[in-house]
C-alpha cells in the first residue's frame, strides 16, 4: 500500500511538471514573434554553437572511425566492400550525427542554459527583470530556443561530414578498401534526404534542448546546491527525450 502511495505522488508530480513545461511552450510560442532580439539570437548561437565545434568533432570522428573499423572487414569478407562508405555516411546522416549531436549538446548546451538561468534566479536577476517590466520569457527563452533550433542543425551536418571522413580515413588507410570505391558507394547509396531528414531531427533536439534548460533553470530550488541539481535533470532529462523523440521521427520520415 506505501508502494502505491508513493508511485501515484511520483507520477501526479511528473504530470504537474509535464504541464508546467506545455504552459512554458505556450508562453515561448506566443512571444516568438512579439519582439525579435536578433543581437541575442546572434550571441546565442556564437556562444552555444561555435564552443561546440570541437567536442562535436571529436565525437563523430571517432565514431565514424569505430563504425568503419567494426563493418569494413564483415563486408570485405563478404565481397561487399563496394557498399562501405555507403552504409557509413546513411547511418550517420539518419541517426548517429544527429542523436550524438543531440547528446553533447544536451550536456555542454544544456547544461550551460540551465546554470546561467539558474544563477541568475538564485541572485534574483529575474525578479529585477520583472521589476523592469522585461518578460523574461521573451527575453531569455525565445534566443535562446531559436538559437538552439538553428545551432544544432547546423552541428549536426558539420558533424556528418567529420564521422564520414573518419569513416573514410580507417576503411582506406587501415582496411585497405579504395578511395574511389569510399567516394563511389556514397554517390550510390545515399540520397540528400538521409542528411535533410538528421537536420529536421535535429531542430526538434535544439528546441527541446532549450525549453528544458530554460525550465529547470526557471524552476531549481534555493542554493547552490539547487542550481547543480537543476543542471543534472536537464541534462537527463534532454538525453531521454532526445531517444524518445528519434524513435519517433524516425518513425515518421523514414
């Protein structure tokens, strides 16, 4: 009977917070296009995107090399070499750039959203917002969500690139496979949709990626401890609804 008790109080607060976070999309989707800050916008996405060039480099190159490392040799053995950059740059372009991406933007965007937000709660900087008459909706939510939407896409098709080329570097240069036979099978098994489709998956990440940091920075308990905790739910959290969503989308576009 206590097991009961407790299970429904934790899924009536899941629901309460699942509500909250749909009132939050509502107030952002009515101040989208009330007042544009495009020098905010601008800021967000130097500050958001480019400080992610590298650690997004490092994560889809490695992957694209581990990927070509673990099927080159399978194919070779099976006379299907000829396929290798083709198989290579679709599982990258559909899934693994965009959900990656997704990942690391959750930990280092995310992350950083939430504890700015957070920070500027606690020192109650939004209450002197409110005070200015400045929503803070519009002011600190919108860039931030339309720089993310457009951030993470653009993070996604760089990181395409780079898994593909570390694909390329181990299936020529470890597994003895030609570069125009890489070059070839790509030009022949891949269609622009397989990298359009990962960057409509990816704007869906950015958002989702922003409204939660902007929530639980909005909404993390008193203290320094409080801003710590709100920083690791919005990184879980993004990172479940991230895999959740993919699932979804792939689903419906492929």
């Amino acid at each position: 009977m206590r097991f009961l008790e407790v299970l429904g109080a934790w899924v009536l607060a899941r629901l309460a917070e699942f509500g909250t976070i749909v009132l939050l999309y509502r107030d952002t989707m009515l101040e989208l296009f009330t007042r544009p800050r495009p020098r905010h916008i601008l800021a967000q996405m130097s500050h958001l995107g480019v400080d992610s060039l590298l650690i997004v480099s490092l994560t889809l190159l490695f992957t694209g090399a581990v990927f070509a490392l673990q099927t080159a040799d399978i194919l070779i053995r099976f006379g299907a070499q000829s396929t290798v950059g083709g198989i290579i740059s679709i599982a990258i372009g559909r899934e693994l750039g965009p959900v990656l991406v997704g990942v690391v933007c959750a930990g280092r965007v995310g992350a950083a959203i939430t504890a700015e937000i957070s920070t500027m709660k606690v020192t109650e900087q939004i209450d002197a917002l409110r005070v200015m008459a400045v929503n803070p909706v519009n002011y600190l939510i919108v860039p931030r969500m339309l720089a993310c939407m457009m951030v993470v896409p653009l993070l996604t098709v760089f990181g395409d690139v780079i898994g593909v080329l570390g694909g390329y570097l181990v299936a020529v240069y470890y597994s003895g496979i030609s570069s125009f036979s890489y070059i070839n099978s790509i030009h022949t098994f891949a269609v622009a949709f397989d990298l359009t489709g990962g960057m409509i998956k990816a704007i869906f990440f950015g958002n989702v990626i922003a409204v939660l940091g902007c929530y639980y920075g909005l909404h993390c308990p008193a203290g320094a401890e409080g801003v710590g905790k709100a920083t690791t739910r919005t990184v879980v959290t993004s990172i479940i609804v991230i895999f959740i969503l993919n699932a979804a989308l792939t689903f419906v576009l492929y």
